[in-house]
C-alpha cells in the first residue's frame, strides 16, 4: 500500500491531509563482498528468530555491497519510504564497527539526497 493511499484514509478519518509518513524497519548488512554481507545477515538474522531465514533473505534483508544495499534502499525508497531503521546484522562488536562504516561513508550520503 504506498503512503498517498494511507494518507487519503487518514484523512476520511480526521487526520491532517500529509501525515502519513513512509517507514521501513530492515536487517542489513554491508561488505565490500556483496556475498558475504548476505551471508552474516542471513546468519544473525536466523540466529535471532531461530529459523533459517535463507528462503526470506532476499525479500527482507537489505545486505550486499554498498551498490547492492542502495539499490535495494531505493525500492522502499520509491515504495514511499521516507524513514530507514537498520539493524545491523553483525556478529560482533568489530563487525558492527566496520559495517557501520561503510553504511556512513558510502551509503548513506546517497539516501540523503533523495
């Protein structure tokens, strides 16, 4: 459902016409190696729902490589999404640190400027 629809039944309902805002929650992973950045999310990510997520990876999780997460980023994006909350899907701290990184240095100045 893209947010205009969702705003238009906010407004029948008495909410102010522009309040509904677009958001996604994601696990994501970032790795210079796209593969191995889906890997470590499909590990956290299973490890923390105990289920294999491999059948939903690709559907839920945004990893890969910078290029690959921002293509990815752009689908909410384009979706309606006008908010992103990562979960970095890390097994340590270090990891965490570098995924981070990267995410800041060469992700998110390209989702700032849409």
């Amino acid at each position: 459902i893209r947010t205009a629809h969702l705003d238009r039944l906010g407004v029948r309902v008495g909410r102010p016409d522009g309040s509904v805002h677009g958001a996604i929650f994601a696990w994501s992973a970032v790795h210079a190696d796209g593969a191995h950045a889906r890997e470590r999310a499909i590990d956290v990510v299973s490890r923390t729902y105990q289920q294999d997520f491999t059948p939903m990876a690709d559907r839920y999780l945004v990893a890969g490589d910078p290029d690959q997460v921002l293509a990815r980023l752009r689908q909410y994006h384009e979706a309606g999404a006008e908010h992103v909350v990562i979960a970095t899907a890390a097994g340590s701290a270090r990891e965490r640190l570098d995924m981070a990184t990267l995410f800041a240095a060469e992700v998110a100045p390209v989702v700032r400027s849409w």
